[in-house]
C-alpha cells in the first residue's frame, strides 16, 4: 500500500463514509466492512448524520424532492477530504446526476463541482486514489462478481474490485456470462415493470448458477438483494455477500437473506 496524502496536506485523509439507506436499513455489516476497509487503508473515517442521496425520488421524476436531499447530503459532507460510498448506484448518482440539479446557479455551481470531484464508490477509492493492491483477508470458496449498472457504466468500476479480490487468500474467481448485464433491479424500474425485471433477473440467476461458484459478491446491495431473492425462490445454493464484506475479512457472516441464527458455512 503506498503512503498519500489528502488534498489538504493530512496524511490521514478524513474521509466521510456515506452508509447509503438500503447498507443502513438491510445489511449494517457492509457499513463496518467499509470503515475497516477505509481505516486499514490509512484514512480517518467518519460518520456523519446523513440521509438519502436523493436517487430514488430522482428516477420518479421528483426533482423538488431530489434537490432538497442534495442540498442536506452535500450541506453534511462538504467538510471532508473525501466522500466514500460502498455503493456505485449512490456515487453513480451523486457525481453523474447532482451538477443537473443546480444548473445555472451561480451561488451553487461551483460548491456542487467542488463536491462531486471528491465523492468515490468505495473500491475505486481504495486502488485509483488509496493505491490499495490487496488486502489482509481470506475467503475459502469460489465467487463470481456481478457488475452493477451504475458503477460501471457511471463510474468505470470493473478492475478494482476484482484487482482487491485477486489478493484475497483461498478465493477463487469465476467470471459469469453476461457480467455487465443489468439485474434487473433497477430502483424504482423492479418496482414500476415488476414481469420485465423477473425476466431480467431470472437470466442473471442461471448464468450465476452456471459459473459453479458458491457465492455471489456485488458493489451494490440493491442488486444483490435482487438476485439473492431470486436464486434463494429457485432453491439455489449460492450465497450473496457485499465485496466490501469479503475484502474486509468478514465472509463468514450469514449471507444477504440468509436467517441470523443459521450462521455462516464456513
């Protein structure tokens, strides 16, 4: 790992973790699994009351909503070095879709440019600015990763977090037809055209399935609960965890769905 410094001259970045809803609400382990990951990689991580980042009133066309959860998640984050998510759909929308929010606003413009420059999907932090190339952990199976829409097409996440897997001691990497195919989930879309996102994600479970692996990673837990219903409905055995969960050493932890008193199965 080499030694950076954050834009600011500290040698320890300080750096905001925005948790994002569904992490907070569904699957805290992620948000713990992204602190550790942050701190290891030499930076002070803080958590500062937050809210949504505005995407799902977004994609339904609520702009009055939107830009008001802009202006509190910019209001509360601004402060730090950097602005970290374990989510490239929440990222995606901040850096992509927040400068359409203040067009023509002098008095914001500028303040909103300034912010976005520093807001990273986590991963992407980790190897483009933290230049992490492996991590401490291990995980004894084989996985195979599945390429959010967002993150990839939004934020060019697709190396990284297979670069940090590469490193992970006793995991195995099978890549799966159609990685960078959508989910289909979507937000709002799994929920406004419920029969064309089964159809969607019924694909992405057969190909999952076909890879062999025993264990499904993505950067985004709205996907991953997406496709972890479905392959949990057709009965089959393939576990789903955050990548942020396995890089940070906390494989082990029962997987998304998977019931608390049941425990891990290794």
């Amino acid at each position: 790992m080499t030694a950076h410094t954050s834009p600011h001259g500290a040698r320890h970045p300080r750096v905001g973790l925005f948790c994002t809803c569904l992490v907070d609400t569904i699957r805290p382990s992620v948000g713990f699994a992204a602190a550790k990951l942050l701190e290891d990689a030499g930076c002070e991580v803080n958590v500062p009351p937050q809210t949504c980042c505005g995407q799902p009133a977004f994609n339904s066309g609520d702009r009055a909503t939107t830009r008001a959860l802009a202006e509190e998640m910019i209001t509360a984050f601004e402060t730090f070095d950097y602005v970290v998510a374990p989510s490239g759909s929440c990222a995606g929308m901040i850096k992509t879709h927040y400068p359409e929010l203040f067009t023509g606003e002098p008095d914001w413009a500028g303040r909103v440019e300034r912010f976005c420059a520093k807001v990273f999907e986590l991963t992407s932090f980790l190897v483009d600015v933290r230049g992490v190339t492996g991590v401490a952990a291990a995980y004894d199976g084989t996985v195979t990763y599945h390429d959010s829409c967002s993150g990839l097409r939004e934020l060019g996440v697709k190396a990284q977090p297979r670069r940090l897997l590469a490193s992970v001691e006793g995991l195995a990497l099978e890549e799966m037809k159609d990685a960078d195919t959508c989910c289909g989930f979507g937000g709002t879309f799994c929920v406004k055209y419920p029969d064309v996102s089964n159809a969607i994600v019924e694909k992405k479970a057969a190909n999952i399935a076909a890879t062999g692996a025993d264990t499904l990673l993505a950067g985004d837990l709205g996907c991953l609960m997406n496709m972890a219903g479905k392959l949990q409905r057709e009965g089959r055995a393939v576990r789903a965890l955050h990548v942020a969960e396995v890089l940070a050493g906390m494989g082990d932890e029962p997987a998304i769905g998977e019931p608390a008193e049941k425990g891990a199965k290794r």
